[in-house]
C-alpha cells in the first residue's frame, strides 16, 4: 500500500476516521466534518487488503468506512476495537463482507446505506433483462465489426415478454421495485419466491389490475410462489434479489437450472456466488437460447472460464447501483452512521430513510445492522 495515496482532510480534526475508497459528492464530507472528524481517503482504485487496512487503522482510529470488496472480519473489528473506534459503516447495502458477530463481540456498531439503492438497482435488472432477452449486446458486436450489411427478416431475433411471466427470486425493496417495473411497464404477470409474503406488492398488483381493466385492458396477476421448482419452470424471466447467505450460495445450480424454459432469460444483480456460474456457462453453452444478464460475479472481479466467450450472456461489472444520485446517497448515509455514532445520537427506528438526504437530516444513525445486539438507543421523535 502506498502511503502517499492517502488523502486527508480536515486534518485539524479530534475524531479520525478511514475511508477506504473515494466516494462521490461533497455531502458526506461535509457531515464527517461537522461531527470533528479528520478523515483520511484512501485515493486509489487499487483494493486494499486486510493487512493494509488494519496499518491504516493503526492505534488511534475512531471509526472507519470501507468497502464490499474488503473483508471486515474480527481482525479488523478487534484492531479497530483496540485503536478506539466506535462505528464501522459499509458502503453498500449488502453486508455479506462482514462478519457481523465479529463486529458485535468487539462492540462496534456496522452501518449499511438501504433505501437509495432500489430504483437504481431496479432500473438496471430491467436493463439487463431486455439487453439479453433482445441480444443487444450481441448485435452491437456484429454491427461494430462491420458484419451488417443490410436489414434481414431474421436478423436477431429475440424474445417479446410483453405479458409474460417475471419470476422473482427475493421480494424486498429491490425485488419489488423491478416486480412493479416489469407489471407496469410491460404487463407482465409476476410470480415471486420469498419467504415472507409481500402482501403489498400483490395488492398493488390488484389495483394496478383495476386500472388496466378500467381501460379495457387484461389484468395482471402477483402471488407468492410455492417452491422455487414452481418459478423457475413458469417465469419466462427470472431475476434474482436476495441476499447471500449460507442457504443461498448456488441457489441457482445445474438441476434448477435444468428446470428453467430453453428460452428464458435469467438476471443477477445480487451477489455472484448465488449462481452456480460454472454451471451457468455450461447450461448457456449447451441452450442458445438461455439468455444471461449479469452485474455480479461468483469470484469477482475474475469470470469463469468460458463466460465472457458466450454470446448469449450480458456481463457489466458490478454497476446496478451506479448512478449518481444513489452513489452520493450511499455516501451520505455511510457518513451519517459514523458521524452519528461518534456523536452519540441513536439509530433511526423506520425503513424510510430519504429524511437523512434533506437539509436538516434528524439527528439518529440511519442504519445500524447490530443495533439491536448492542442495545443502542432507538430514536424517538
Ligand atoms: C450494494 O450496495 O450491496 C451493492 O451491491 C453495491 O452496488
């Protein structure tokens, strides 16, 4: 690690704190600042280890903020313990970089940035979704090596899911986002797979239903799947938002995959390791007409062999949740936790938390994993 790529502001200030990347917009800085903090940014794309950060921890360190590509361990959660720290913010909603009883017996607080990342994270499954199903990426790659020469009947062709059937594998906030997306823009019917009923989404369901059917329009239907055998052999799309876990490592591997229609097309903008990729080179290479949208990766940022090669696949590089609005969002969240908890204010009681991006933000944490655990107070209006 190179010492000079750190980058310090408000030096002057009493509480010091890591950041371990650069984040974007000016907003969370200025929240680190008004809370006394000298921060420190690690300003380099290159990926700090376990090792580096716990040097850059050192013995004085209040609190830190790092990144989905670290592992926030007990090595990093004693170390941090040890040099005085108080909070541990994730840049990212996901949380499976860290060891969350690690961080709860050294009695640090982890923060995550919910809520800005839904539409976004949404808005790029569907994204990926018509990328593959209408083999965009493909296509460009024909037309960029000058292989076009002129309009065929057959030229391309992909799949209409125009009233189709969306399969969701994990209902929650992104899930739910991209289920209205697909129901509304393209009256998909949608079947989803979750352990908890999501007795919203299916009422929305029936009333946007009301709506089509006001204007002379079929309606749409949205209910919970029984098994996930069941979605996966009737969703024409299959996209995947839930979380990684120990049950959910290769939910989707070689049988299930199987059970899925020749023709379908299967998204994820979750986490990598949930699908089985080797399997899902094979099952590509052996099924033309599978398709693949994928912004994760099982060993990221490597690819399994074969993968890149296959034309019935889109890859992006883990950019679901890269817009602006939702990366300086993140930001702001991640440094309000810290700051918070610095300061001593308590954590933020609802799942709502676009109040933290206002003006005169409330004086709480906005998401704290272990807060619970730890018996931190709860905010009280
Ligand atoms: C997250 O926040 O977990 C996302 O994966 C970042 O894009």
């Amino acid at each position: 690690m190179d010492i000079n790529k750190w980058r310090i502001v408000n030096p002057a200030g009493s509480k010091r704190v890591i950041v371990t990347k650069e984040l974007p917009g000016e907003q969370w800085l200025n929240i680190l600042k008004s809370a006394g903090c000298r921060v420190e940014i690690f300003s380099s794309v290159e990926l700090l280890t376990v090792e580096d950060i716990r040097k850059a921890i050192g013995s004085n360190c209040d609190g830190a903020i790092g990144q989905l590509t670290e592992t926030w361990g007990n090595e990093l959660f004693s170390a941090l313990k040890s040099a005085g720290g108080r909070v541990y913010s994730n840049y990212a909603v996901g949380f499976n970089n860290i060891d969350l009883d690690s961080a709860t017996s050294n009695g640090i607080p982890v923060g995550n940035t919910p809520g800005v990342l839904t539409e976004t994270t949404a808005e790029m499954a569907v994204a990926l979704t018509f990328a593959a199903a209408r083999r965009t990426g493909e296509s460009e790659r024909y037309l960029r090596a000058g292989k076009y020469k002129g309009w065929l009947p057959d030229l391309f062709l992909g799949e209409l899911l125009w009233r189709k059937t969306a399969g969701i594998i994990g209902a929650g906030r992104i899930g739910a986002a991209y289920a209205r997306m697909m129901m509304e823009g393209h009256k998909m019917n949608v079947i989803y797979y979750d352990p908890n009923r999501n007795r919203a989404l299916e009422n929305y369901a029936d009333e946007y239903s009301g709506f089509l059917m006001n204007h002379h329009e079929a309606p749409v239907t949205c209910r919970q799947s029984e098994t996930l055998e069941e979605l996966l052999q009737l969703a024409d799309v299959v996209s995947i938002h839930t979380v990684l876990a120990e049950s959910t490592h290769h939910l989707i591997n070689a049988e299930r995959l199987a059970l899925m229609k020749n023709n379908a097309v299967l998204i994820n903008t979750s986490r990598g390791p949930v699908i089985d990729e080797a399997a899902l080179v094979d099952h590509c290479r052996r099924n033309p007409d599978f398709r693949a949208g994928l912004d994760v990766f099982e060993e990221e940022p490597a690819l399994k062999p074969g993968l890149k090669d296959l034309e019935n696949v889109v890859i992006v590089p883990h950019i679901a949740s890269a817009t602006i609005w939702t990366r300086q969002g993140m930001a702001t969240l991640a440094a309000s936790n810290v700051a918070a908890v610095l300061t001593g204010y308590p954590v933020w009681n609802r799942p709502d938390i676009t109040a933290f991006l206002e003006a005169d933000p409330p004086k709480a944490a906005p998401s704290i994993l272990n807060a619970k655990d730890l018996e931190l107070n709860i905010y009280i209006e």
